[in-house]
C-alpha cells in the first residue's frame, strides 16, 4: 500500500501565501521586501493587496507572526507551523516537478 502523504493546507502551486512562506523561510522581512524578493527570485509579482491578503490569512493560521518594530515597516517570520506546511507542500509537488522535468526532457 502507497504511504499516505499529508495534504498541503495551502493548496495550488501559485497560491501566494505559498510564495510568501518559501520568501520568509530565508529571514524575516517586511511587506514590500517579501512581494520584491518573490519577483526577484520567483518571477511572480504580486499587488499589494493580494500580499497583504495573504499575509493575515497567515498569521491566522499561525504560519507566520509579525515581529515587533518601531519602524513604520513590520517585519514578519515564519513559524515552526509555517515551515512543516512548507515542508508538506514540497515533499507533495516534488515528484510533479521531477515528472514533469523528466517528460519535457
């Protein structure tokens, strides 16, 4: 019988909380270092709101806490939850992406 894997929470590829996290597993950063270090790095550019949007969806869930600033700008980092739900998410897609690779070669 095949291993039953856990199930991302965070569903698709794309979903922009998901960028966040891989973002913030490198060190904590504020809003506007997150949305320039995903297109820098990712390709993906991400609006305002649709960041912001997905960073409260976040810190709901407890994958990722705001740390305290006396900046105008607020820093945030990953939890410990945010870092097992990366984890599921990468051991879920990585054998798509193997897969894929392997075709397209």
């Amino acid at each position: 019988m095949a291993k039953q894997r856990a199930k991302p929470r965070l569903g698709r590829f794309g979903e922009p909380a998901i960028l966040i996290l891989l973002s913030l597993s490198s060190g904590t950063k504020h809003g506007y270092a997150i949305m320039v270090d995903i297109e820098g790095s990712m390709g993906v550019s991400l609006g305002a709101g649709t960041l912001y949007g997905a960073i409260a969806k976040l810190m709901k869930l407890g994958m990722i806490r705001p740390l305290p600033s006396e900046e105008r700008t607020r820093p945030y980092e990953i939890t410990p939850e945010g870092r097992a739900e990366m984890a599921t998410f990468l051991e879920t897609w990585s054998p798509i992406v193997r897969l894929g690779e392997a075709r397209l070669a």
